[in-house]
C-alpha cells in the first residue's frame, strides 16, 4: 500500500516576484534588442521569457485542511499540506484533496432485519481524509468508494439485529440506538480504512417498517407490548401476594387454611392483574361466611 509521505515546498511569493521581474526584463530587452537589431540578445532573453514562464507554471495554492499530491510522471512524489502560496517542479502534476470534514447521507434502503421483516433504513456519516495517498492510489474514486461501502455496511448491520424487541437483553435497531450506531462505526471504518478515511460518526437517520407490512406490524408490535406488559404485572402481582402471605404468617396476625390463602391470592390478584378499578366488598360476618 502506499502510504502518505509530507513533502516540503518552497515558499512561492519570492518566486513569484521573481518570475515577474525575469519576464519584464525579458520583454525590454528583447525589445530592446529588436531596435539594436541584435539577434543573439533577443534569442537569449526569449529563452530567460520561456524560462521565467515555465517557472511560474510550478506555483500552486494550498488551502486550509487540504492537501496537493504531487505526481513525477506517474510517481507518487509527496503530499503538501503547509497552506499558502508554494512552488514545486513544474513537471509535477498535481492534484487537490480536501481534508475537510465531509457529511454524507445514504438513500433508503429497502432490507430484511432479523426476522426476515422488510424495513426501511437510512444512515449519516461524518468522515474525512486523514491519508491522501490511499485516498488517490489505492481506491478509483474515493467519494464514490464511501457511498457504496457505506450503504453495503448498513445492509449488513440491518441483517443483524431486529427491528423491535420486547426483551432488553436482547439488542434491537430502534430500543439500542447507541450500540447499533457503534457497530455501524465500527463496520464502515473497517471497509474505508483502505481508502485512507476515517469515519468520525455514524447513525442512523430513518428507520421504519416497510409501507407493506407497516400496519400489520404495527398491531404485531402492539400486541408484543400488552404481553410484555401483562407479564410484567403478573410478576409483580405474585410476588407481592407472596410478600402479603409471608408478612401475615410471620407476624401471626392470622391464621389462613389452604382454602382461604387460595380464595385471598385469587382476590389480590384479580385486584392487582384487573385492567379495571375493583369494587370492594365488606364482609361483616366470618371469613367463612
């Protein structure tokens, strides 16, 4: 692989100046030379014209947070990052890479999470060039190499969890954002790292339920709520009759039969499971009667 190499380039501003007073006096002389009718005066300051020109074609600008990879007839020659006005071999061809940190956007990607459901799934990335030479030589087109690896990326991470779950031991797309947004990171860090990118941040930006199925799913997830919650509050409600009994016998307040501590964990839960408010009813003889 080739790796970026940082190369120094010389100031350009005293070549500039230079270059311009070498092609004004070029230009009198040779005019100079013309009215003298000197033909070897104006062939050698037409040269020292072509030369200062030349020279001038090696100035180049670097921005701020941008890099010029310099080319020697195909070879990679370094990589100039100082910003300012810089001069470098005229021979070199040079090309400018931003540095900058760059946002990109994934389409809508149609794709089965988990449980073979089909869903909706977008992604937003924060990335940047950090190695210019990988970033030229080593992918075709590094901008469209982000694109294509980042949407193959987020097809996968969709593969690998579910949309919803009702279990928080279980890692779903919509209940763990975080973590899913980590392992997208990670992913597509890995695929980039050839192209010389890092990837500072990525998530997801829009997830749903294909229009398909959205409905029916959505009463599925409905559903999966009550259970999930009803289990939930039988849990509970056992183990606060169980409390009750235990209190009751420990305190010896008083003393129940099997059919009596049956009849009172049937009231109490019936009181704690209703999906409805309870009416009491006051028994003003014995608990047998």
């Amino acid at each position: 692989m080739i790796r970026e190499r940082e190369t120094a380039a010389l100031p350009g501003l005293p070549i500039l100046v230079g270059g311009i007073a070498l092609i004004g006096l070029s230009g009198y002389q040779i005019v100079g030379g013309a009215r003298e009718a000197s033909a070897s005066m104006i062939v050698w300051w037409s040269l020292a014209l072509v030369a200062a020109i030349v020279i001038l074609t090696g100035l180049f600008v670097v921005n701020p947070n941008e890099g010029k990879v310099l080319q020697f007839f195909g070879s990679y020659a370094g990589t100039v990052k100082r910003a300012g006005l810089r001069w470098s071999n005229p021979l070199y061809t040079k090309r400018r890479i931003s540095q900058r940190v760059r946002n990109f956007e994934s389409s809508r990607l149609k794709v089965n999470d988990a449980d073979a459901n089909p869903i909706e799934i977008a992604s937003v990335v924060v990335w940047r060039v950090v190695d210019t030479a990988e970033a030229v030589f080593e992918v075709d087109d590094y901008n469209n190499y982000v694109k294509v690896q980042t949407e193959a990326a987020l097809r996968n991470l969709a593969t690998s969890y579910s949309y919803d779950s009702h279990d928080d031991a279980q890692i779903s797309l919509r209940g763990h954002t975080a973590t899913v947004a980590e392992h997208l990171k990670k992913e597509i860090q890995e695929r980039l790292a050839r192209a010389g990118v890092e990837v500072m941040e990525a998530r997801i930006s829009h997830l749903a339920y294909a229009p398909e199925i959205a409905h029916a799913m959505l009463q599925r997830q409905q559903a999966g709520a009550i259970i999930a919650a009803r289990q939930r509050i039988v849990e509970g409600a056992v183990g606060m009759v169980e409390m009750a009994l235990d209190m009751l016998s420990r305190r010896d307040i008083v003393t129940l039969d099997n059919e009596r501590k049956a009849a009172m964990v049937s009231n109490l839960l019936v009181v704690l499971c209703g999906d409805k408010s309870t009416q009491p009813i006051v028994n003003t003889g014995t608990i047998y009667q």
